[in-house]
C-alpha cells in the first residue's frame, strides 16, 4: 500500500475512495482499524473512523490508531480526510487530530483543503462557499451536530490549535505547485502546523497534488486526493488500473437519517412513487417504533424501492433536540437504524442505500461487512461498495448534502438489479 487515507466518517471515506480509485489507484475502504493486513493488490486504502462528532481525544486516539496500521502496510502519504463543509464546532476535532497526525510524523506546514469545486465547495482568501453563499448561509448554520457558524477557515481552525494556523491564498495557487511547496515551507519556518490553502476549481486541486507528491501528510476533502494518483504514477511506483463496476442482484432497502436540504428533497421526490415510511421521532423515544418494524415495512414492500427516514426541517429537529436532548436523540436514532440495517440483512436484503453521514456510521458499524471494493460512481462524490464477506452486500453511503434529486432509485439500478422499483 502507498496512500493511506483517515476519514472521519464512512461517507466521506466512500468519497475520497471514490476520487482515488476514478484517478487510478486500486482501492479499498475498511470499516475501523483492521486487525490484519490489507490485501497484496490495495495500492490506497482508506480507514472509516465514526470520529467526526465525539470528543477530541477520543477522535486523536482513533485517528493515531489508523495511521500507526496504514504505517505498518507501508504506506508512503497519509491524508487526514474530512467534510467538504468543515463539519465542526470550535471545541471539534479537525484541527486537533490534524496536529496530533503532523506531530507523530514530525511535519509541519500540512495542507487544510476542504475545497471540492464539483459539488460547489471552494474555498477563496481562507473563506469556505458552498456553491455561491458563504458557509454561514448556506444552511450549514442549522447542521444539527456541527452548525457552521463562520466561514473564515483559518480562523475556526485556530480555535481548535495549539499552533498558529497558516494560508495559501488565490495567488500562491496562480503562480504553481512551485510557489505552494515554497509557501508551505515558510509556514512551516513559522511554526504553521496547519495552512489552509484555496482552491476553486480542479486546476488548483491538481496545483496542490503536484506540490505534495512526497509529503508525508495533507488535510482536506475529497477532492484533494484529485492530483495525488499521478504522483505514484511519475514516480513508477503504480500502474493505472480502471475501476471495476461489481453489482449485487437482490431485494433492496433505503434509509435516511440526514437532515440537509438535498436529502430532504430526494426523499419528498422519491416519495411521489415509492413506499416511503417517515420515522416518528417521537415514538422512538418512547420506544413504541422499533427496528423491527421499520424492517417489516421494507420487507412488505422490496421490489418497489421502499424507504424508511428520519429527515425533519432545522425547526423540527431542534425543537427535538430541544425536547430529549441533542446528543440522545443522536445516539437513539444511530442505534436504530444500525439494528434495522442488520435485521434487514439477515432478512435478505443485498442492496442497502444510505443518506447521512452519522447515519452511514451507525449502519455499517452494526454490520460486519470486512473491506469493502469500490465500484462504479453514482453521483459526484459517491461510488457503489461491495462488501468481501461470504455473503456480499453492495452499499452506496451518501454524504447528506450529495446526490442528484434522483438519487435513491438512481443508486439502487447501479448497485444491481432484480428489484428495481
């Protein structure tokens, strides 16, 4: 293995997996830490941590667990793989992991690059946009785990550090990989552990690939593994190798947790033609709706692409919130939706689709799926997996803010067939 990727949730490692395997590299995604070695012909891996939203310390000891494996499979580059909306709050753990990985491998002046500019996130003079708004009114504002309230990267990210926190604005990018490299070395001169760097189109991801091929550390979304491919690739070290597009034919389930727009507006389109079962929150809590039920009505209705979410508007999940409190319903929900993912596959079902990224934590945490290959792209940002256990499994975890307004039967047709809805 060459690339080893660490990222804070299992959509986000489904993303950057995707990007790494579309650019060339054989990849493959594990669910946690593994207890053994890769397999001989993985060239990037990628480790899916459920750290993202727990305390600081625990998100460090995870994350220097994931690279002290990814070390030991002999991997030259690390990439510390996070939200392309900077999901955290300022007591949160991007800055705080990113530091702990720097100092383990005696680095600094790191890359932070959240940007990725085909799903519209850029950053611009240290400042986060989703497509044309700033972070803060994007809707972000209203995440119900990690509301986004300020845009300035470098100065969130300084809340989080115990080092002063760098930048790499438009204008390095403009001069070439040359000036970053160069830019990056000053702020390492100057105790800079962390630099946010721009980016607002692919050309400036392939900027930074080009200024980071030997560096033992980057930070970011997904798109910042865009350049790193032909790194090894011009170094001799890889071969491209195309994707592979494994299916899985079989009954089919969709579960939605995620609370974003773009979610919201794929279950309300799917709706229109599907069986689609909306979760009482309420009766959750009180332990009067339960995973066995949600399975029952995905099993009463595989063949038509059925549903089952959790989705509300802002006011709705904060009045919730409000109600039982943030950090139980979180937990409540997660716990139900792992059962219901496990009931259903022992019941049979071999096309799982899955919107959120706590969500997609929870589900494939309750399950025992071993490495998962990564197949075709669906939408931008997220691929077909399939499981390597006995009995395989294919999955597509969506990040909440992805996909096409088609997305949930979209996913299904590309996961397999035989119950297409």
């Amino acid at each position: 293995m060459l690339l080893g990727v660490i990222a804070d949730d299992f959509t986000g490692a489904s993303d950057i997996g995707n990007t790494l395997a579309k650019g060339g590299l054989r990849t493959a995604q594990f669910l946690g830490v593994p207890s053994t070695d890769a397999p001989d012909d993985v060239i990037a891996g990628v480790v899916a941590l459920k750290s993202r939203s727990i305390p600081a310390t625990n998100a460090i000891t995870q994350s220097l667990a994931a690279l002290d494996w990814l070390r030991v499979q002999g991997c030259m580059q690390i990439v510390f793989k996070y939200c392309s909306t900077f999901d955290s709050t300022p007591e949160g753990n991007i800055g705080p992991v990113g530091e702990a990985l720097a100092d383990a491998l005696g680095v600094k002046g790191v890359i932070a690059c959240p940007a990725f500019p085909t799903v519209g996130r850029t950053v611009y003079r240290g400042h986060l946009f989703v497509h044309d708004r700033l972070l803060n009114e994007s809707g972000l504002e209203n995440h119900p785990l990690n509301p986004m309230t300020d845009p300035d990267l470098r100065r969130w990210l300084t809340r989080q550090c115990s080092a002063p926190v760098g930048l790499a604005d438009t204008d390095t990018l403009k001069a070439g990989s040359v000036a970053l490299r160069e830019r990056l070395a000053d702020c390492a001169d100057a105790g800079e552990t962390l630099v946010i760097v721009d980016a607002v189109s692919d050309d400036d991801l392939t900027t930074i690939g080009k200024a980071v091929a030997g560096a033992p550390l980057l930070t970011g979304g997904s798109g910042i593994a865009l350049g790193l491919p032909d790194n090894f690739f011009a170094m001799g070290l890889a071969t491209p190798t195309p994707v592979s597009a494994p299916r899985i034919d079989g009954p089919e389930a969709i579960l939605a947790g995620s609370c974003s727009g773009a979610t919201r507006g794929q279950v309300d389109l799917h709706a229109k033609a599907h069986p689609t079962l909306p979760i009482d929150v309420d009766g959750v809590m009180a332990n009067s709706v339960t995973a066995a039920q949600i399975a029952d009505f995905i099993i009463s209705n595989t063949g038509k692409a059925p549903l089952a979410y959790s989705s509300g508007t802002p006011e709705q999940v904060r009045a919730l919130q409000d109600k039982y409190g943030r950090e139980h319903v979180s937990e409540t929900l997660d716990t139900l939706f792992g059962d219901t993912a496990r009931i259903l596959l022992e019941r049979g079902i071999r096309r799982l689709v899955v919107a959120g990224g706590e969500t997609s934590g929870a589900v494939v945490s309750a399950l025992d799926l071993g490495a998962l290959t990564l197949g075709a792209e669906i939408d931008p940002g997220v691929p077909a997996l399939v499981s390597t256990s006995s009995d395989p499994v294919t999955l597509a975890l969506k990040s909440g803010n992805f996909g096409a307004p088609d997305f949930f039967a979209k996913a299904l047709n590309v996961l397999g067939g035989s119950h297409n809805g």
